[in-house]
C-alpha cells in the first residue's frame, strides 16, 4: 500500500490556513470567495421570492 494512502485526510480549514501564512493573498481571496457564496446563496430565496 502505498504511503500518501496511509495519512489522514487534511481539512480544507487546515489547508487554508496554511495557505493563507505563506501567501497573504490567499486570504483575500478566501473572503472574496465567502461573500461571493453568501451573496448567490440569499439570491437562491430573494429571486423566487419575487416570482410569489
């Protein structure tokens, strides 16, 4: 078996966070990506509920 099957999983928060040391615009980019999710996702109720 080989090696890399035997770690653990690595967390997506652990990664960023990792990330985001060694290059500070990684961060930036993370919250970017944030508000961009929140925004398209209150658009996911807003939207329908214009149709109602």
């Amino acid at each position: 078996m080989p090696r890399a099957a035997l770690r653990k999983p690595a967390r997506i928060t652990a990664l960023a966070a990792r990330a985001a040391q060694d290059n500070p615009a990684t961060l930036t980019v993370l919250m970017v990506s944030l508000a961009l999710a929140i925004f398209l996702m209150s658009l996911a109720w807003v939207v329908p509920a214009l149709y109602l």
